[in-house]
C-alpha cells in the first residue's frame, strides 16, 4: 500500500483474527505514534475522537473531516 501525504486512510480489522502489518513511514513521525493510539482503542471504553485527535495532532496528523 502507497499513501500519499495528505490522503485520507484508515485501518480496520473486521475479522476475529489478529492481524498484524509492517508499516513503514517516510519521513517517520515517530514509533511511539502506534502505541500511544493503541492505548486509547484498546481502553475498553471506545475510542475517543478527542483523545485520538489530540495525539493525531501531536505527531503532526490532522483527523479526516466527515463527509
């Protein structure tokens, strides 16, 4: 996969099964990215937009407006 800066993306998994992906970013923002979003989905209670928002922003990242 080839996202180029700027586009609109998302990951999800529909499946019962982990699933696992390389990831490679260029120029990277940072390993700590995944993690700290992990910690936010895998809280138990949702994700929340503001928290994601937040930390999207902190890595330079800016959430996709819905259509």
């Amino acid at each position: 996969m080839h996202t180029p800066k700027g586009s609109v993306h998302q990951f999800s998994n529909p499946h019962e099964e982990v699933a696992r992906a390389l990831v490679v970013l260029t120029p990277g923002i940072g390993a700590q990215y995944f993690p700290d979003v992990a910690a936010i989905t895998n809280a138990g209670d949702g994700a929340d937009r503001a928290r994601l928002g937040a930390v999207m922003f902190r890595y330079g990242l800016l959430p996709a407006q819905p259509q």
